[in-house]
C-alpha cells in the first residue's frame, strides 16, 4: 500500500476523495438558509452584496456563530463570547452597555498626558490597538483590581536609548517578572498564551505602580513617547541614595502619617489593614505585604521597603 493516497490508486469502489477547500467551508458557514431575508430600505440593500442585518425577531440559534458574530458586527457590538452570550447579547442589542472595570485613576489627566494614537504613532511605530470590552482584558482586569500583588524588585534598564523596566511580582506563593517596555510581557502562563491583551500582572503594574492610562492598559505595545510619559509621570518608587543621604526625614526615626499613603510593596493605600513601621525611616508597610517581600528579597536578612535600611521595628 503507497505512503499517500492518490486518485489513480484508488480502486473501483473506492469513494472519491472530498475536496479539502477551506475556502468553501467557510463560505459555507457564512451561507444564510432560505427564508431569512435581510432588511432593506427603501427595498434596496444599503450594506452591500450578500451581507447586511436580518430581523430581530430572527431564532438566532438555528444560525452558525460566523453569521451571529456579522450580526453583532453589523450593530456595532461585540462579537466575543460563546454561542449562548452572543445570542444573548444580540438580543438585547438595543439596550446593551459595554462591561467596564474601574480601575486605578491614572497620575496624568488624558488632557495633561495627551492624544493618543491607536494604532500608527507620528514616529512610524504600528501596534494592533486592545480595546477597553476586550473580554480576555476584562477578566484580567478584574483580578489585578481585585487581587494584592507585591512588587519585591524592580530594575531600571536603557536599552539603546529606550527605558525598559522589569518588576519581580509576587501573589505569595508563585514570583513573575513583568517587563514595561516598548512591548510588555510576563513570565505568567496566562502572558504565554495571550497574544492579544495583557496578564493581570502587567495591567496591576501599569494601573497601581505606573498609574498609566485606562486606554494603555490592555495594550501589548507601548509607543516610545507613551513609555516616556508614564515613566515621567509615575509616582517615585522610593527615594534615591542621594535623598537617603541628604534628608534627615529618613534616618530621624519619627513614625510619619499613613492617611492617603500607599504601601511601598503592593502600591495600595494602607486603609484600615495592620501595617508595621520602620524604626529609621517611620513609614508603614502592610504587615502581609512585608513578609511576602522578605520571603522574595534578595537582601541578606530583611530591609525596609522604603529607606532600604536593615529592617528594625518601630518601638512605642
């Protein structure tokens, strides 16, 4: 018997071999049976040849996903789901609202940080621009809101003129690098296998620790003037060696207030959760957030978050 099979091999009642044309099949799913007639105006199709919206009152579920996400299409709404949420959701297309996450307000008003560009910047830079009711962003979107994570290291890199910083994230339990560059990534299996939008990890970075803006988070490429602005105008992630020098406030040992302060580990505001209090610098860190970063350091023995002192308790 030959390693392939060809037509002239097959024998008298051999069936022929059916043609393997994608083309056709997906031509085919996109076919509308008989009897579904689109909606005209005027008797005249004004959506162009073999396409435009069918009744409302159409039984969507006798209809193949292809032809029910056209129809979506064809409304202005999204077309993600599965069969019964889509159907769902062209049902009530008519009083549909897009799900929205809240997420963290950004440093910069969109006025202060400026237009930006979907998918061409002005310097040539070309990007397939993730909007906000992206499901896969959604669902990542409500963790990194919901979720605490620790950042417990981040490293500012150049490369060849381009800022890049990467941050060693930590639920706990498991530890990721995430990377804010020109394009983001994650060391997370979700960011594996996401090509399309962001992990929670890199959304909860770009949200609590950069404060960048609602339209940047879902997206997998940053332009380089949008870089620049978000590393400009992100909150101080601790002071410099030269202010640990130069300011007395860091080594005098007094306990500074927390009301409006974040934590310097998960970038969240302290609240009403136990912290603790560095017996130099006298800022705060949540009591969790500060055993999962000595767990994660890579200090020889514990240090403050803040000052980076070895680590001495507040006492009363």
């Amino acid at each position: 018997m030959p390693a392939y099979y060809d037509e002239d091999d097959a024998g008298e009642g051999s069936p022929p071999r059916a043609p393997r044309d994608r083309k056709t099949r997906a031509l085919k799913m996109m076919a509308y049976p008989d009897g579904y007639q689109r909606v005209t105006k005027l008797g005249m199709n004004t959506f162009g040849v073999n396409t435009g919206p069918l009744a409302d009152g159409t039984d969507w579920s006798k209809l193949p996903i292809p032809i029910i996400r056209e129809q979506l299409s064809i409304r202005g709404i999204p077309d993600h789901g599965k069969k019964d949420e889509i159907i769902e959701r062209l049902i009530n297309y008519k009083t549909y609202v897009p799900e929205k996450v809240e997420v963290r307000q950004a440093s910069q008003s969109d006025e202060a940080f400026g237009a930006i560009s979907r998918t061409i910047s002005d310097a040539g830079e070309r990007r397939f621009f993730v909007g906000l009711d992206n499901s896969k962003y959604i669902s990542a979107a409500k963790k990194a809101m919901t979720e605490c994570m620790c950042i417990v290291d981040n490293v500012l890199k150049d490369d060849f003129g381009v800022p890049n910083v990467s941050f060693k994230v930590s639920n706990g339990i498991d530890w990721y690098t995430v990377t804010i560059g020109p394009k983001t990534g994650c060391t997370c299996p979700a960011a594996v296998y996401n090509h399309t939008t962001n992990c929670k990890h890199v959304i909860y970075v770009l949200s609590h620790v950069l404060r960048a803006p609602e339209c940047l988070l879902p997206q997998k490429t940053i332009f380089v003037d949008e870089l620049a602005k978000i590393l400009d105008n992100a909150p101080k992630m601790g002071p410099s060696d030269e202010e640990l020098e130069s300011d007395p406030a860091w080594k005098d040992g007094v306990v500074k207030p927390k009301n409006g302060k974040s934590c310097p580990v998960c970038y969240k505001e302290h609240y009403e959760k136990e912290t603790v209090c560095c017996g130099k610098c006298g800022h705060h860190t949540h009591l969790l957030c500060f055993d999962i970063f000595k767990r994660h350091s890579r200090h020889f023995g514990p240090k403050c978050p803040m000052c980076r002192a070895d680590w001495k308790p507040m006492t009363d």
